[in-house]
C-alpha cells in the first residue's frame, strides 16, 4: 500500500489514497500503522475516497482505530494531497466528512499548496447537540469531576465533541495526561470528547493544549482550536477572531458573526511517501 504523511503543526497522519488502493479493515490498520514503534507513526489514519456529493470524501480514524466524525487539521492536508497531486485544478474544493460537508480554500505557491482556510460550519453549542449531559441549551462553565479534582468545562462540537476548559495555571505545568484520559471517557459525554486546557493570554490570542479522543496528547486539534474560540466566547473571553497557540504552532481562527460558521486557517506540510506492507 502507497502512503504518504503528512502534517498540520506536528498532528500527523497517514494518507491514503483510496482511488487507487482498496482497504479491507480500516480500523485495524489504522491502530497498526499508527504505532510510533511498531508502524510508521502518526495520530492516525486518513483515507482520500471518492465522493457522490462533494468533490471528495475524507474517512479518517484515531491511532487506537475508532472512526472520528471531522479533523481540521486532516482536512487541509488533503486540500494540499488532492492539489498537489494533480487529483484537482481547482483552489477551492468540497470535501465529505461525517460531520457534514466544509469547503477548503487553498493558498498556493509556485504551484504548492502552503495553507488552507476550512470553512468548518457552525458550532454547535447545545448540549444535546454536542452530546453532553451537563445540562441543556448552551451551557457555560460547567462543573465537573476527574480524580481528585474539580474543573468548569464548556461543551462545544465543531465537528467532534470537545470540552473546554480554561485554566489560571499555566497550561505547560498542568497534567494533561492525568486528567485527559479521564475527562475524555466521562459519563457526561456519552460519544466521549477531546479535551481543551487553556489559557487566555489576550482578547486575540489564546494556548491550548488538548487530550484527543481516541489519539491522547497532539500537537494540534483544528476542530478544538476552533472549540476553544468558541467557547471562549460564549464565556466572553475573547473576541470573534483568535490566533490559537498549540503545542505545534498556530492556527487563526474567526467566528463570522454574519453566517455563523468558524473559519481555520493554518499550514498543511507534506513529510514523505513510503510503502506499507499489509
């Protein structure tokens, strides 16, 4: 099987071209060739597939070979894969995920694509909507228990179910990897979430650090940045448009108040191709 991977600020996957390679198990060999020691390496799997309803579809799966709904940072790798492997002409292309179909705008270079914008829909900020049971309409701040400590969390979905949880210490010293896993299979999240831990450094500028379902630590989550504006300003924390510092760099993000869809923008780097034998 021809792979390539590909990353959005260090949240690595593998892509596959399902055009031309047929694959049986997806799950199973996402979970296997996601091993950092045993696979290639990567946050998981994304096939690039054929579509009746955009102009291509994206099935993408966790390192432990669950299915995900959306990935942002996924989605603009494949706006860079489809381009740059001649597969479309165009700059501007639709792409079917489970979480609806978003429209991908490439910025390209010398024939290159270098970044994408991804119209990501509108949020839902209902809890039935996310899903999570911590109440009903928008909820804002939450309690909620994990281990030996009490948090406010603020369910957003863009895409994925996050929770969003702002933070007086300082994001780098908090324990993600305790509390992550525990908050991610909480009962008040019947289809699990990721988890975001951040801090508001200014009314345009928030850091994040996130515990993915299915994934645990990434370098960036494109959807929980987008979660993280969001809720942030459902908390009234920040402005409509935000610069969102992950582990791996930055993504810029905007809330448009006119269609209420949340825009990302961010780069889509291309590692290298290689062989994998199933």
């Amino acid at each position: 099987m021809r792979f390539t991977k590909m990353h959005g600020l260090g949240n690595d996957y593998i892509y596959v071209n399902a055009f031309k390679e047929h694959i049986e198990d997806p799950h199973a060999l996402a979970a296997k060739i996601s091993d950092r020691h045993f696979g290639v390496g990567s946050d998981g799997l994304v096939l690039i597939c054929p579509s009746e309803i955009a102009d291509f579809r994206m099935d993408m799966y966790n390192a432990d070979g669950s299915q995900g709904e959306m990935c942002g940072n996924a989605s603009r790798c494949v706006a860079k894969y489809v381009y740059d492997h001649g597969m479309t002409d165009k700059d501007v292309v639709t792409l079917e995920t489970l979480a609806g179909i978003k429209t991908l705008h490439m910025q390209i270079e010398d024939g290159v694509v270098e970044s994408v914008r991804v119209d990501m829909g509108a949020p839902k900020t209902a809890c039935e909507d996310v899903p999570c049971l911590l109440g009903s309409g928008v909820v804002r701040k939450a309690r909620i228990q994990a281990l030996d400590r009490e948090f406010e969390i603020t369910p957003v979905n863009t895409g994925n179910p996050h929770g969003v949880i702002f933070l007086d210490e300082p994001v780098e010293e908090f324990d993600i990897t305790k509390y992550g896993p525990v908050l991610e299979k909480h009962p008040a999240f019947p289809k699990k979430a990721n988890i975001e831990f951040v801090n508001v450094l200014s009314r345009d500028r928030l850091r994040m650090r996130v515990w993915e379902r299915g994934s645990g630590v990434t370098l960036a989550c494109g959807t929980g940045s987008c979660a993280v504006l969001v809720a942030a300003n459902l908390c009234g924390l920040c402005d409509r448009r935000a610069t969102i510092v992950l582990d791996g760099g930055e993504l810029v993000d905007q809330w448009d108040e006119a269609t209420g869809h949340v825009m990302m923008t961010g780069p889509a780097t291309h590692v290298f191709d290689g062989e994998y034998d199933i």
